[in-house]
C-alpha cells in the first residue's frame, strides 16, 4: 500500500462515501462496474473498489484495467493503478501489448514515466514500447523516445515482419521523433521483411519532409573517396 493509497483513505471522505454504497455484486458485475469506472475515469470510484476488497488485475476480454486506462486516457485511475504495488503493470493484451505500450502510443508521458519505475518491461521480443512511442504523431514523442533510449530500450528493436521504430516513425511518427532516433543512432539503411527501408515507409506515406531528412542522414553517411 503506498503512502498516496494511505493519504486517500485518511483524507478522502469521497472515497469512503463512494466505499460505503458500493455493495460488491457478483464477480462478473464486478468487473463490469470496476471497467465502467475505469473507462470514465473515475478515480472515485476505483478507489472504492480497491478499499473493498476489489480485485484490480481483474481482466475484462482479456485486457488489463491499467491498459484500458493507457488506452482510453483514464489518467486519474491510471495513475492510481500504477501507484498500487500490488497491480501488474506488465500484463498484455492478446496482440501481446502492455500498458507501457499504449501509453506510449497515446502520448501520457507521466504515465510512462510511472510506468518504467515501476519496472514495466522496456526491451521484449515483437513489437516493443518504442515502436509505439516512435508512431505517437505528436511533438510530445520525442520525449518519450527519449525516456525510453534513457533506459535503454533498443533502437533497432525489429517487429516479427522486421519493421524498426524509426520505420514506424517515418510513416507515422512526429518530425522531432525521427530526428532523435537518427541522432542517436538508429540504422536507417535495415530494410524490413519486404525489403522496405525508414525511407520507404516516409514515401509510401508521402511524408516529404521526412524523406528529405532520411536522406540528408544518408549523404551524410555516404563514403567519401579521394582522387
């Protein structure tokens, strides 16, 4: 129990209250309120069902209450539920993603960041949290690229087709993303199982300035002979 869970339950009346009328039904209408609650992000009410007894790694279809969260931008609840030493933060989906995954792809960088110290997995085989942030469309995936390159996530980590982040990032990623994957390093000359490259992937979605970028990086790149 962390000591946020124990300021609530010495500060929150709210919670108390929400516990008190919260009569626990059946366990599949428990899941069923504990997933409607976390859809409408309603802390409130989580938090009651975790005082009651609740089970919060509950799954519904399969899925985690803490990617659901990521998913649909519960970040009240997911925040609490990353905060809970007893939640599993590493639980995946059928398409084998994780809450960091998704809320990588969404953008919540506070979640990610909560996410990684809680030990979530970074590097894993397929598709991994860094192709996911590298697809993030906003400015605010360069910063989550980057927290994960901090902690080591591998920058040529290959999908099962063999598909890198920076190919994802060229298709559908943020400009600053396939910078900072360049800067650091990124091989943009791996081709995946189609043969295709991270240029490949700009063009294919008629991403000029990206290709642009792309091969500025490969003239760079390009030995120079002497006469």
């Amino acid at each position: 129990m962390t000591e946020a869970f124990v300021a609530r339950r010495r500060g929150l009346s709210w919670a108390l209250a929400a516990a008190a009328c919260w009569v626990l039904p059946v366990s599949a209408q428990v899941d069923d309120r504990y997933f409607a609650a976390v859809n409408r992000d309603d802390e409130s009410s989580v938090v009651a069902y975790a005082l009651r007894g609740g089970d919060l790694n509950a799954l519904r279809q399969g899925e985690h209450a803490l990617l659901v969260a990521a998913r649909e931008g519960s970040l009240k609840v997911g925040m609490f539920l990353v905060g809970q030493r007893n939640v599993s933060v590493d639980v995946a989906n059928a398409a084998g993603e994780t809450p960091l995954m998704m809320a990588a792809i969404k953008g919540h960088l506070p979640l990610v960041r909560r996410l990684i110290e809680r030990g979530a997995a970074i590097n894993k085989p397929g598709w991994t949290p860094l192709h996911y942030a590298a697809s993030y469309p906003e400015s605010a995936a360069k910063d989550i690229v980057a927290l994960l390159l901090e902690h080591h996530a591998y920058i040529d980590a290959e999908s099962p087709n063999g598909t890198t982040p920076l190919m994802m990032a060229a298709r559908y990623g943020h400009r600053d993303a396939v910078k900072l994957l360049l800067d650091e390093g990124a091989d943009f000359s791996v081709r995946n199982r189609a043969g295709l490259t991270a240029v490949d992937f700009a063009r294919a979605a008629s991403r000029d300035e990206i290709v642009q970028l792309l091969a500025q990086m490969v003239r760079k790149n390009q030995p120079r002979g002497t006469w």
